[in-house]
C-alpha cells in the first residue's frame, strides 16, 4: 500500500488553491484531485487518536483530544501525479461534546463525506450509549444539511450542484442483504472496536454478546465492523485498508470474519440478520421485554448483560478546564485560586449593593 504522507498546512492551502483556480481540481495532465471528508467520534479515551496515527504512518505519540481537532493525509496516485486530499476531523470527550459535530459535518463535507465511530471494547457497560448518542447527533446534522443543500440548488436552479449533492446520497444495491428490514446510514459508516487486546480476555459469553449486538447494530446500519488493537500489526493493518479506502478510495479488501472468538472483520453487505440470529437472551423471556422495534429488543437484551453506567458515573464535564485528563497541577492550583478570589469578589459586590438598597 501507498505511504500516506502529510505536508504542512500551508501546502495543503496552497493546493486547494490552485484546484478552484482550475475549475475542479484538474492538474499535471488534467487529473483530478479527489478530496473526502473523515470525521472520528467515539468513547472517551477509546483510542481514536492512537488508530488514527497509525492509520497515517505518523510515527508521534498521542495527545488526548481536546474538544474538536482537525488533520489531513495526502496520498499520490504515483509518480509526479496530483495528491488526493482526506480532511479528516476527531471529536474528543465521548458523547458530551457530541453538539460540535455541525462544524465538520456541513453542506460541502456530506458530498464525500465518512464517519468512523470507534468504540472501546473493554468497557462494554457505556457501548450502547455512546453509539446511540453519537450516532444520532451525526446522523440528525448529516439530514440537517443534505435538507439545507437541496433547498439551495432548487433556489440556484444550478445542474452542477444538483449532480455534487445528489451523488452523496447513500443508495445500496438492490441484493443488498435485508436491504428492506435495515435502516441505513445516511453516509457511509465504518464501526471500530477497539483494544481488542483486553476484550479477548473476557468471558466468552459476555465476548458473544458484545460480538452480535455490535454485528446486529452495523448490519441495522449498513456499515462495516472491525475489531482492532494497536498492540496487533495484523489487525491495525486490516484497520488501515478500510480507513484508506474510505479516505482516498481504495481496496479495502476481502477478508470476512464473521466468528465471535476472533477479531470481527464485516465490510458493509457481508452480514446478514440470518447469521447473527436472535438477541442472546438465555435468561429471559424476549416477549417480556415489551420491545417496540427489532433495534430496541437488541438493546433491552444487551442492557441486561451490561447495565448502563448511572447518570452520576456517566456524567460528563462540559468544560474541558475541569477534565481530570488534562490536568497541570501548577495551572489548576492557580485557577483554583483565582475561582475563589472571584467568589469572594461577587460576595463582596453582592452586599455592596444590598448596602445602597438599602440607603436609598
């Protein structure tokens, strides 16, 4: 595979340039430039970045993610040939900054746009929220836009838009497997699970019923599955052929490992409802549960195996000053400080003008 290389910003500037200058993107023998979006999202301290630098041959140590970053990857075609461009953005903190998600999903971004939720393996009990918190806040923009773009190009009346947005629609094919019972995912979706490397020292009953929920929700979705460790050369490089493929277009192979006792790899229409089979319910009666659809019984069945953390356990700090992640002893002793003093100064204030109340 083509070594992704990673210029500097101001190249990256330079080329984006030059390709509106052109009129599309056409350079050096009138190739064009491809340019996809990738946005990251998933549990907090997941490994999102770890994946994400090794998916780009970055050989650097990561750094927590504050709030909402941006990167790229360049990769050329071959020699002296144009270098298609991934944007790609990682949302940090879990699902408590889930709101910024308007910022890389947007009208331009959804017409190559992927979206890559990684989810931490070894901590099964906060899985079924994150994906439905992250999932919807992805999803609701991507509808969001898409509806604020189609209602532009009728107002434009331009073909060239009509053509640019259209093709992000996400049409599967007709053979697609339970194309009539799933409900896909507006853009293409790839599900990660990562650090296998402590799920596979779980119990094996526990293992089974994280393997065919997550099998169950990405079928439901139409998205691929991959389980992953940084700690695996093998697994990180099947993570890396379908990260390359969403971001520059290529094979990403096929390889399909549909068995729970080992690493999960499912590209997208290579599952079935058939061969995950029912909720391992082996303990209740599934018509108890008073499901209202079939996504809400996998959930009702899995919340019994991994009851979800209470609100006190999972209650996530909106400011990142006060994340214990990002913490600097001498900084926080500092703050601290200066929050006190600001404290006494509004109690001070406070009764000042209780003192001219009171005068007047």
């Amino acid at each position: 595979m083509p070594k992704i290389s990673s210029d500097t910003l101001w190249e990256l500037a330079a080329a984006e340039v030059q390709n509106r200058d052109t009129g599309g993107g056409e350079e050096d023998g009138g190739e064009t430039v491809s340019e996809r979006s990738l946005f990251l999202m998933g549990s907090k301290a997941g490994g999102k970045t770890s994946i994400l630098l090794r998916c780009l041959d970055r050989d650097e140590p990561p750094k927590p993610t504050l709030a909402l970053e941006y990167t790229f990857g360049r990769r050329a075609r071959g020699h002296n040939t144009p270098k298609d461009i991934a944007h790609i953005w990682e949302l940090g903190g879990g699902t408590s900054l889930s709101d910024l998600v308007q910022i890389p999903i947007t009208p331009v971004s959804i017409r190559a746009l992927s979206v890559i939720l990684i989810l931490d393996l070894s901590k099964p009990n906060s899985l079924w929220g994150t994906i439905e918190k992250l999932l919807q806040a992805a999803q609701t923009q991507v509808e969001k836009v898409t509806s604020q773009a189609q209602r532009a190009e009728k107002a434009q009346a331009g073909a060239k838009h009509q053509t640019s947005v259209r093709s992000a629609a996400r049409v599967l094919p007709k053979d697609y497997p339970d194309r009539e019972l799933i409900s896909p995912f507006p853009v293409s979706l790839l599900i990660i699970g990562s650090k296998y490397d402590i799920f596979q020292e779980m119990d094996s009953d526990k293992k089974k019923v994280v393997s065919k929920t997550l099998r169950f929700v990405a079928h439901y979705y139409a998205a691929s599955l991959i389980f992953t460790s940084i700690k695996s050369e093998s697994l990180i490089s099947k993570t890396k052929s379908f990260f390359s493929h969403l971001a520059f277009g290529l094979d990403k192979g096929k390889t399909v490992s549909l068995d729970s006792t080992k690493p999960l790899t499912i590209p997208a229409g290579s599952d079935s409802f058939s061969q995950i089979g029912s909720p391992p319910a082996t303990d209740v009666d599934i018509t108890s549960l008073h499901a209202k659809n079939p996504k809400d019984l996998w959930k009702k069945v899995y919340e019994r195996v991994f009851p979800p953390e209470s609100t006190s356990e999972q209650r996530e700090l909106k400011d990142p000053a006060k994340d214990p992640q990002y913490s600097e002893p001498q900084i926080d002793a500092m703050r601290t400080q200066k929050d006190q003093e600001l404290e006494q100064y509004k109690r001070n204030a406070a009764k000042s003008w209780k003192g001219l109340e009171l005068e007047t």
